[in-house]
C-alpha cells in the first residue's frame, strides 16, 4: 500500500510533542498566570522546539527500524505510532543518564545536555515576560480596586 501522504506521522508527532509541551507549561510551570504571557512567539518558540524533537524521534525509529510495542503487541500504524512518540517525546528530551559535577552546579550527562540550555534559554525570556505582565497587571487591578472603593465611599 502507498501511503499518500507520508509526511502527515511527521506532522502528526510535531504536534502532539507540541501539544503536550503546551499543556507542561499551563498546568506545570505557569499554572496561575499562563495567560499573561503575551509574547507568544516565546510560546511559540518553546512548542516548536519540542515539535521538533517529535519530530527527530520519529524521524529515528523509522530509521532504525524500531517498532512501538504497547502491552507486548508491536504497534505497526505509522500514525499511531507518530502520537505514541509524540507523547513520550516531552518525557524523553529530559532524560539524563548521569549529572557530572561541573563549578558549583551538576550538568546533566544525556540528551538533556542537549535540550537544557535551549530550554532555559526560551524560560528564562517567558519568565522575564510573565513577570513584567504580572507587575502591569497587578498595578492595573490595584488602580481599578482603589477606583471602586472610592467611588463606593461618595
């Protein structure tokens, strides 16, 4: 059988890998204020990132020939097989074998040697962002209570 569209499992685990890195930084890293985070091209530059590397797994288990296998049963639909490693992709990037002592920090020996510094790198400019939407936003919500009140009291 030809497949017509044999980039689609790509395309497929991109955006699983990006949804699921999506959903990490709703409900783990900014739980209460994700939706002051107005850059979203930050946003967008942390999900294509994980996207990409959906994208690289997939990518290797075609190329070795691997198979999925989920409860002893070998997993031969390629877009089944895109989602599951879309899935585990998040999972997968964070891995690290061994943290070897380097200075006052551990660095992480394993293909989040990799991924950190990217990582931190796209954070640490959302974290700046988050921060600066939250100081407007709480100074914005001060003004208007303190409006309130005083318009209470005539």
């Amino acid at each position: 059988m030809v497949d017509l569209f044999p980039f689609l499992p790509y395309l497929l685990a991109f955006t699983v890998a990006a949804v699921v890195a999506h959903l990490e930084l709703i409900f783990t890293l900014y739980p209460n204020t994700h939706f002051l985070i107005k850059n979203r091209m930050l946003k967008c530059y942390y999900l294509a990132f994980y996207g990409v590397i959906g994208v690289a797994f997939y990518w290797l288990l075609i190329f070795t020939g691997a198979s999925v296998t989920l409860q002893d049963k070998i997993v031969e639909n390629p877009y089944i097989q895109a989602v599951i490693v879309g899935f585990i992709s998040k999972g997968i990037s964070d891995l690290s074998l061994f943290k070897m002592p380097f200075g006052d920090n551990a660095q992480p020996i394993g293909i989040k040697t990799i991924t950190e510094p990217i990582q931190k790198s796209i954070l640490i400019k959302i974290d700046q962002e988050e921060s600066n939407s939250l100081e407007k936003f709480l100074k914005d919500f001060g003004k208007r209570s303190f409006d309130r009140v005083f318009i209470n009291q005539r």
